[in-house]
C-alpha cells in the first residue's frame, strides 16, 4: 500500500471542498495516509495585497459578503480548534475537518527547509501530493519520495499554467468549450511535469465561476483516485506536457474580470 502525505493550504472555500469530498470515502483502503501539510496561505504576498487582488477581483459586493463569510468561518473555527479541539459541529476549515476525522496533521512553514525534508524522509514516503500547495516544491524536496511528487490542477494541461486555471478555461470557452483535471509529476516549473493522467470535462457558460470550481474540486477527488491507483499498479506512462503548445496565466486583473464579464460570464 502507498504510503503519501498531501500538501495544502487552509482555504476554507474551496479547498476544503476537495477535502470534505474526499473524506467520504474510507482512505485506509486505498492507501497509507500518513498526514496532511497545512501550509501558510499568503505565499509571497501580504495581506494588504491579497486584500486588494481580491476586491480587484470580485469587486466590492462580492467582496463584501466573501468578506463576512470568511470573518465567521475564522471565529468559528478558532472556537472549534482551540476550545474544542475539533469537538465542534460544522466544518469551518480545513484543519477543523482533519482533527474531526483524526487524520494528523503537520504545519512545516517552509517545506524546503533542511528540518522539514528531513522529517519527510523519515516517514519513507512513496508519494507526495499536492492539493493547492502554497509553496514551490524545490529540487530537493522533489527528489524525495519513490515515486515522486504529484499536482492536481484544474485544467487541460499544457493550456492554462498558472493561476486560477477554472476562471481562463471558462474565459477561453468560445474557442475551446473543454477542460479537463490534469495531474502530473512535479518538476522544478509550474505545471510543467509530465502528465500522469487528465479527465475530460465540458464546460458551460452558463455555469457561474463559483460553481465551477466547486463541481472540479469535487470532480479531482476521483482522479486523484484513479492517479493513486495507477501509481500503486505501477502500470502507467507519463505524457508529454508540451512546452511547445502551452499558455501560462497571471491571476486575472481588474480589466480581465471585466472582459469576462463582458462575454456574459459570471463569477458568482
């Protein structure tokens, strides 16, 4: 049985979607999950500039509630987490949901430091995966387990690196009206490992930002699934992720937003 720690960020909109998706199912079936990395958020960027990419992004009504929403979500899941400790209904993060279901959990700020790749490398790891990571993996790291390490993203590779892949597939619908859930094998640039396999999608302009990348979160938890599977057999062939053919997107600014609200897309 694989042994594999996930990697991931405490998002409480929609990565904990993936999570509580992938809860489920019994995972100690499929295989040795020895824990889940919580990484810092922010990456690079203060808050001050996540506030502002934000309310550039989704503009002040939408800000505004997106605002309270995550105000609640953070009060409540202190209250969950530091009194309760997880004994506490609803799910309010990440975290909260993987103290509930027992599964541990390591938070390695820096998960390149000397310290933190030496812990990985006593658990003896034959994957590591992942799931909306905040921080670049290095050469090191990278190196590390058996068979690698893995990256969901939530589009037609090699079309649509980098960020907010859901939000320039739907943009690009009227010349290209499909996606797909990619995962590949991590290598030292972004989204450009190999590709160990994709699940085809249809996209619908009818479908608003929001609801489409709730419905892919959803959708990644079984081909990370079929990935698993795939590695456990060792019967699988890495495809090409054409650097030759590939796009590679920012995340959207102001005016992006406003050209894809133009075609009549929404986010929310």
């Amino acid at each position: 049985m694989l042994k594999l720690i996930l990697v991931t960020q405490d998002d409480p909109f929609y990565v904990l979607v993936f999570f509580k998706e992938l809860l489920k199912f019994n995972l100690s079936e499929k295989f040795d999950l020895k824990g889940v990395i919580i990484q810092p958020p922010l990456g690079k960027k203060s808050k001050k500039e996540l506030v502002k990419q934000m309310l550039d992004f989704y503009g002040y009504w939408n800000f505004t509630i997106i605002g309270f929403k995550y105000v609640f979500f953070k009060i409540f899941n202190f209250l969950s987490i530091k009194i309760f400790n997880g004994n506490f209904p609803g799910t309010f993060s990440v975290e909260h949901l993987l103290l509930k279901n027992r599964i541990k959990i390591f938070e390695l700020k820096n998960i390149n430091s000397e310290s933190s790749l030496a812990f990985l490398k006593s658990l003896d790891l034959d994957v590591i995966f992942s799931i909306a990571a905040s921080q670049i993996f290095k050469e090191d790291l990278l190196m590390l387990p058996k068979l690698g390490c893995y990256n969901i993203h939530t589009a037609k590779l090699p079309k649509n690196r980098g960020m907010m892949p859901n939000f320039w597939s739907l943009y690009n619908f009227d010349t290209n009206p499909e996606s797909a859930i990619s995962i590949h094998r991590m290598n030292s640039e972004l989204d450009d490992g190999e590709i160990l396999l994709q699940q085809e999608f249809e996209l619908d302009p009818k479908e608003t930002l929001d609801s489409l990348i709730i419905r892919t979160k959803k959708m990644s938890v079984q081909t990370f699934f079929n990935a698993m599977d795939l590695l456990n057999k060792g019967d699988f062939q890495l495809k090409t992720n054409d650097k030759k053919i590939a796009t590679y997107n920012t995340f959207p600014t102001k005016e992006d937003v406003n050209r894809f609200r133009a075609k009549g897309l929404k986010l929310r």
